[in-house]
C-alpha cells in the first residue's frame, strides 16, 4: 500500500522542497502542500506538472488521487500561517 511518507520521498528526491506534507491514509487518495524554489516564475499548471514529473509512474500505478497546493517559497511565508 502507497503511504504518505513514500510520496514525500519520492517528491524530495527529485524535486528540491524547502517544505512538503503529504497526508491521506486510505492508500489511494492523497494531499499535498510543497514549497520548491523550482516553481518560482511557473504557472500552477507547470508546477503541479513538475510534481507529477517527479511521481512518474507511481502517479499512473499506484497513486488514485493527488490534490497539492504548490508554493514558492515566498509565496509560503504567506500561505503558512493557515497551515501553522
């Protein structure tokens, strides 16, 4: 079964994260919030494209359902007082 810890690592191992959660525990169906450095001057559809890039084909075999929120790290110093 897919868990929340294995989709964090597979994220941060090859997209930089200063920041991810992942959440879901019923093994299909997941949440995400990452903050990369790598989304600064893309759109939401190309990070969450760099996201999925970085699940491969675990996001076609194994993962149900992903939603994310993706954020700059500027971006977050806003954001992370909702999530603190």
């Amino acid at each position: 079964m897919v868990t929340a810890e294995s989709i964090e690592q597979t994220i941060q191992s090859a997209l930089p994260c200063e920041w991810i959660r992942v959440e879901g525990d019923d093994g299909h169906h997941f949440h995400a919030v990452i903050v990369s450095a790598q989304f600064q001057g893309k759109s939401m559809i190309q990070q969450h494209q760099l996201v999925y890039r970085a699940l491969g084909d675990r996001m076609r075999e194994e993962i149900h359902a992903l939603s994310m929120k993706t954020y700059t790290p500027e971006q977050w110093q806003v954001a992370e007082k909702s999530f603190t």
